[in-house]
C-alpha cells in the first residue's frame, strides 16, 4: 500500500501512452488491462487503428472507451503506415495536454509492468528515456533475423551519428512534452524501422536516459531492402535535421 501511494504520489504530471495497433485482438484486453491496472490516476491510453486492422483490435478498444476516459481510440484514416501513425498519436496527444508521452507497442512485445520506470525518469527530470535491450538487465527474445540486424545495428548508427546509445531501434520510450513540441513531426524521413534511429538522433543533445526492457519479438514481414532503406536513410538524417528540429522553450 505504501508504494502504491508513493507511485501515485510521483507521477504528478498528465501521461499519454501512444501505441499503434492493428490485427491484435489476440493481446489487446490484456494490454489494456495490464495498463489500467497500474497505481497511476492521470495515465491514459491512446491506441491508434487504421485501415491495416482488419480483425476485432478496434472493437475491442471502443469497448474500453466506453468503460473509461482513459483509454481514447483513435482511427487514423490517412495512415500510411505503423509510424504515420506512431506521429498521429504524439499530435493528439500534444492536442489534449499531455505533459510527458510514452510510446509503446500494443501488440505484447512490450511489457507493461515497465511502464513505471519510463515516468520515473521522466519525472527526476530526463527529457526523454529510450527502453533499451542491450544494457544490463535488458532482454530479447523471439526476434527474426532481419530485425536482428536492424536491432544490432546500434554501432554503425553511433559512429555515423555521433550518438552513443546501446539500443538505437527500440520502439519503446519516453518524452516530454517540450521535446516533440521541439519538432517538425511531418519531416521526418522515416516511414519504417529507421525511424527510432532517426528520433534518437535528433534527441541527442536532451538529457536523456536508457532503461533495460525485455522485449518479446513475434512474426515479421521485414525484408532485406528495409535493411538497405535504412542505411539510406541514415545517411540523410544529418541534413533533414534543420527541417526537423525547431526552438521551443521549456
């Protein structure tokens, strides 16, 4: 009971979790659950469906947002993929007052008993907080060989970018609002896996922090020529900084 009260006690601040989801009837109840269930009064969910979801995922959402105001389902038409999306939720929630904004996957390869590590370090003051499975006491598993290389391409994105981060691809994390606020969502190159890399950078001069995860992998239609699309892009991220990145005070 005393630490239930302290965890409530520290998350003072309004928290919105943004998480793609699409064809995840399989695990969405439980993820929802397992939010809803931790010790926090101002932490909402904003779970972002598109035309991709052709199962019950947006179904059983809606159903949640009958039972509460924390969780809000948004359907983006326009989508053009899982980080169109990832953006649409970090506007709508700017939109609604969120003060700090996590993001994270819905489909279970993120746990949700982690979620209290990301608000604490954003909390003692960190701009942004990266999950991370390549530090102590991180973990992955079930992961298919093309995002292994993806994932396990941390060094060349540290050497080519100047970062120097032990986990460069996860997709979950932490922000202050001031720090997306910070930036040109729209310019952003990125419409698949390079994106996390491409965030990363673009953070490097905040305070930030990485946090161990354990991440669950799970089926993939990731290609080799996403691999190459990567580099690419990689190469590109220093010039489309001045699009990207704009003054805004804390």
């Amino acid at each position: 009971m005393l630490l239930v009260c302290f965890i409530k006690d520290r998350c003072m601040k309004k928290t919105i979790i943004v998480m793609p989801v699409a064809n995840e009837e399989a695990t969405m109840e439980k993820v929802l659950q397992q939010i809803l269930a931790l010790p926090y009064d101002n932490l909402y969910i904003y779970p972002v469906v598109d035309n991709y979801s052709k199962d019950n995922t947006e179904k059983i959402i809606r159903d949640f947002e009958m039972k509460t105001d924390k969780v809000k389902c948004i359907f983006y038409k326009e989508s053009y993929g899982v980080i169109s999306c990832y953006l649409e939720g970090f506007r709508r929630a700017l939109a609604d007052g969120a003060e700090c904004i996590l993001e994270m996957d819905g489909g279970g390869s993120h746990s949700p008993s982690e979620i209290p590590q990301f608000i604490e370090k954003l909390e003692e003051g960190y701009d942004c907080v990266w999950g991370s499975r390549f530090i102590e006491g991180g973990e992955i598993a079930n992961q298919p060989l093309y995002r292994r290389i993806l994932s396990g391409g941390g060094t060349i994105s540290n050497l080519v970018l100047g970062t120097k981060l032990r986990d460069m691809t996860s997709g979950f994390e932490g922000f202050q609002r001031y720090v997306l606020e910070s930036m040109d969502l729209k310019a952003f190159l990125s419409t698949g896996h390079m994106y996390q890399t491409e965030m990363r950078y673009y953070c490097r001069n905040y305070h930030t922090i990485e946090v161990p995860i354990h991440y669950v992998g799970g089926s993939s239609s990731l290609k080799f020529k996403s691999v190459k699309e990567a580099l690419k892009i990689l190469f590109q991220l220093k010039k489309n900084e001045t699009k990207v990145m704009k003054k805004v005070e804390k």
